[in-house]
C-alpha cells in the first residue's frame, strides 16, 4: 500500500495533538506503520500548529512534503489556505468554517482576508466545508472541534465506524468520551 499523508493544521490550543494522537491510533490498531510528527509554532500564542500523520505498510519519515498530502484537515479557513500548497492534486482539504483572527489582524496591521475558500475552490482545490465549531457546541462543548473535524475526515476511510469510536474511547479522558463520541457522530452528520 502507498503511504497517504494527512496534514492536522489549526491555531495554538485547538486540540490538533489529540486529532492526531486519536488519528494515529486507530492506523496502528488497524496494523498499519505510523509517523506522526507535530510541528509547533507560537502555539501558546495562538500562532499556528502543524501535525502530520502518515500511514503505509512501511512508513520512513514522519514529515510531507510540499505537494503531497492526501488531506489536510484545517481548524481554521485561513489556516487552509496557508497550507493548500502541500495538497497533492487530487487531495482533500477539509475544513471548519470558523475564523479565528491572527495577530496581525487583530493589532489593525492586516485585514484578514475574504473569501479565502472560494479562491481556493476557484484554484481547483477540493474543499468540503463543516461549521466544526457549532457541531462542538451540539456535542457539548467548544473544545470539541477536532472530534468534529476527525467524524467528517472518517467519512472519507473505509474504516467501521465502530474502530473509530474505539479509538476515542482508548485515547479521550474517560469523562469527555461520551462527548466526544457526539461530536464525532455530528461531524460524520449522523
């Protein structure tokens, strides 16, 4: 099998570690080798955070490199387009619909961009758009946007949905899996 790479961007405090850590759990339960590798940024300042997970019968590096990702999950619109450049032709971005201002918007020495997505759209990108964050709010919490984002990326695997409910169970603190399973059933639109 070819290794499929799969990129987890989003803004400092998102929960782009757990997607991933959950990500990569259900690959090796499923006997796949696995590279995760998270790159961070100003993450404790909302700066951008930057995880990759790549899965094969033999995996040898943990980065993508520009041009091949298979998926890109984004947190955040902006954070979509920053990283459009690593999707493969072909490959997915999915993405929450929310607007998380960067720091130089918020200061008045930028303007965040407008439709960021149609430009993308009008590149040729194949994005599929979810409002993860008033799915995470339905599910119980705000927090819960990156299960959101993983039940709309699991719609795209041939995995049973059970696995991954399995893997939320294995890797989410005992007392959010009831949540968090909401959240990832809301984002798979169930």
């Amino acid at each position: 099998m070819k290794t499929v790479n799969i990129m987890i961007v989003g803004v400092g405090g998102q929960g782009s570690l757990l997607a991933s850590k959950l990500l990569g759990h259900l690959l090796v339960s499923e006997g796949y080798d696995v590279k995760v590798s998270e790159v961070h940024g100003m993450s404790q300042r909302g700066g951008s955070v930057v995880t990759y997970v790549r899965y094969g019968d033999k995996v040898y590096s943990p980065l993508v490199s520009e041009g091949e990702a298979d998926y890109i999950i984004s947190f955040e619109k902006l954070e979509a387009a920053r990283h459009a450049p690593m999707l493969k032709i072909g490959g997915q971005i999915i993405v929450n619909t929310q607007q998380i201002d960067p720091m130089p918007v918020i200061t008045g020495s930028a303007v965040y961009p407008e439709n960021v997505l149609d430009e993308l759209k009008d590149k040729g990108v194949k994005i599929d758009t979810v409002d993860a964050l008033s799915l995470a709010k339905k599910a119980g919490s705000v927090k819960a946007v990156n299960i959101v984002l993983i039940g709309k990326l699991s719609t795209y695997f041939p995995f049973e949905k059970d696995l991954w409910l399995k893997a939320i169970e294995e890797t989410v603190a005992p007392k959010f899996v009831e949540m968090n399973k909401k959240a990832f059933l809301l984002g798979r639109g169930e």
